[in-house]
C-alpha cells in the first residue's frame, strides 16, 4: 500500500526532530547497544545527534552474548574514546554500575560549578537507542529507585518528565528511539536475529540458515547442548530435518523443517542455545 510506503519516513524524520529539541536538555546520552551486535545496533543518526554530548556507551544483555567478545567490544568503544560498561538490565549490580559512570560523567561539570562558587548540579541524561535494546528496562529500574521523586519540572520545555536518580544524576524519561534502516540486508539481519526488527522481513530459510552455519562456525558446543543429537557433519537441511524429528514437528507425515527453523530462531533470540555474539571483533 502505498500509504504505508509514505509512512515511515514522515515517522523517523518526525521522531529524528523531537529527539533533536530533547538532546538539548541534556549534559549526556546513555547510548544503548546490544551487547551481541553492537556495531549493526547503533543507529548513524541517533549517533549524530547526539555526536557532541557526553555520552556512555551501555552494551546490553550481555547475559546472552559470548562473555569474551563483550570484553572485546568494550575494548573496542574504549579504544575509540566512549566511556563504555556492558550490563545484565535485570541485574541491580549492573545498574549500579550505570548509575556510577553515569555520576562520573557528571563531575567535570559539577567542578566547573564549584569553582565558580556555584551551586554544584546534577548531570542530566537522556537514553537512547534502537527497538528492543532495553530502554524502558533501564528506564524503569533508575526511576523504581526513586519512584517518590519522579518529578515534574516545568519549563520552557513544557512539561519534561525528570527521574531523580541520585543528587547528582537526573534522567529524561522519554528514550530516544530510531528504527535503523533496513538498505543494508547484513545488518537487518542481525537486527532480526535479536529482535530489533520483525523477523518476518527477511524469508525464515535465509535467517536461519545464516544463523545456523554462523553458530555451527563459532559455538558448535553450544548447538551441541541443546541439541545433542546434531554432528558437524550435519547439513543446514539435514540437522533441520533432526530437530524437526526429535521435537514432532511434523506436516503430513514429513519434518516440519519451517517450524524447526521459526523456532531455532526463537531459543537463538532468547539465549536457550547459549551465549552467542553474532558480530565479532577482528
Ligand atoms: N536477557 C536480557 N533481557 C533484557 C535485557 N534488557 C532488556 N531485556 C529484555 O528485552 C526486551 C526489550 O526490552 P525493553 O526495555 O522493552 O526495550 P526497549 O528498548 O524499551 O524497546 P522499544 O520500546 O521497543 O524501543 C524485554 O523483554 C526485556 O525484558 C538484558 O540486559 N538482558
Ligand atoms: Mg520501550
């Protein structure tokens, strides 16, 4: 439909825009990336926008990624001058951890303030990133801390919604979102198989094929743990046809290899065949 093709840019230019008027409000960004694809989930400009703030780079569910390419990664964003943690969101150590770095982002300005015999005052951030990474998460647990002081600021701004965290850190609590665009089909398919975009975009076989001989590749071990049945000998359609068969799926008598797939897809998203990071620091 030709309505829907008009749609979506007037969407992400209208989104682009309102983050514009918000990035102004802050000192910093917490920059959200998926622990597991971290270079195809950064949004170029989302990154742009925000190019000259202060900024935090949060890989996330590292809980699901391969635990030495998360370090590996970290190095990476270090190495190109980003302050940058991984973090578990459902883990209060970790967010303690945010909120730390965060705090330590703040202190050149609360010195600068000082010195002038100012009034030291907090560090104002704001999140971003693309679907799914874990902004409301995130968001949710820095307010649940402090539930009692989410407060209301009126401004020139209208009515921005303020989540004090700490004294010295407050946090904007409408997240930055873009989608990424889909032009490069690599990294739409890593989106897929995070779930940062809908998987139905890209044909299941293709996906899962992809996704299969990558994890065979890196993570045999770990195809081996949940399915103890397959060898490395396997096929793509073969090994399918295994899972199809140990599990029942069948379709008129024959393995369901769709419903194989649609499902290896699903445990692969959700961590249940192990830690997988499906981009790798050369
Ligand atoms: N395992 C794991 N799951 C996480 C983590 N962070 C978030 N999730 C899960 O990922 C899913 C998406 O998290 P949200 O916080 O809704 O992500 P979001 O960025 O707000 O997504 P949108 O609102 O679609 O832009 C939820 O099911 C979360 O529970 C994490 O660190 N580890
Ligand atoms: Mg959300």
């Amino acid at each position: 439909m030709s309505t829907q093709i008009h749609w979506f840019p007037g969407h992400m230019k209208k989104a682009q825009i309102e983050i514009e008027k918000k990035v102004k409000l802050v000192d910093c960004v917490i920059e959200l990336l998926d622990a597991r694809i971290p270079l195809a989930s950064r949004n170029e400009t989302l990154y742009k926008i925000t190019q000259n703030k202060l900024r935090l780079v949060v890989l996330t569910k590292s809980d699901l990624a391969d635990p030495e390419m998360t370090k590996k990664w970290a190095n990476y964003f270090e190495s190109k001058g980003s302050a940058v943690i991984f973090a578990d969101l459902n883990k209060s150590s970790d967010i303690q951890n945010i909120i730390k770095n965060v705090e330590k982002l703040g202190e050149a300005k609360q010195q600068k303030l000082i010195s002038k015999g100012m009034k030291p005052q907090p560090i104002r951030a704001m999140i971003i990133g693309i679907p799914n990474v874990g902004k409301s998460t995130l968001i949710n647990k820095l307010a649940k801390r402090h539930s009692a002081s989410v407060q209301n600021k009126p401004g020139h701004t209208k009515s921005q919604q303020l989540i004090k965290v700490s004294n010295r850190f407050e946090l904007l609590d409408t997240p930055g979102i873009l989608q990424n665009s889909y032009e490069d089909k690599k990294q739409a398919m890593l989106l897929a198989l995070t779930g940062s975009i809908k998987r139905e975009i890209l044909p299941t076989e293709e996906v899962a094929e992809t996704a299969f001989n990558y994890v065979k590749e890196f993570y045999f071990k770990n195809l081996q743990e949940r399915f103890a049945y397959l060898e490395e000998k396997d096929s793509f359609i073969d090994a399918f046809a295994k899972i199809a068969r140990s599990r029942g799926y069948l379709s008129k008598g024959l393995e369901d290899t769709g419903k194989a797939m649609e499902v290896f897809l699903n445990e692969l998203k959700n961590g249940q065949i192990g830690r997988v990071s499906f981009e790798r620091v050369d």
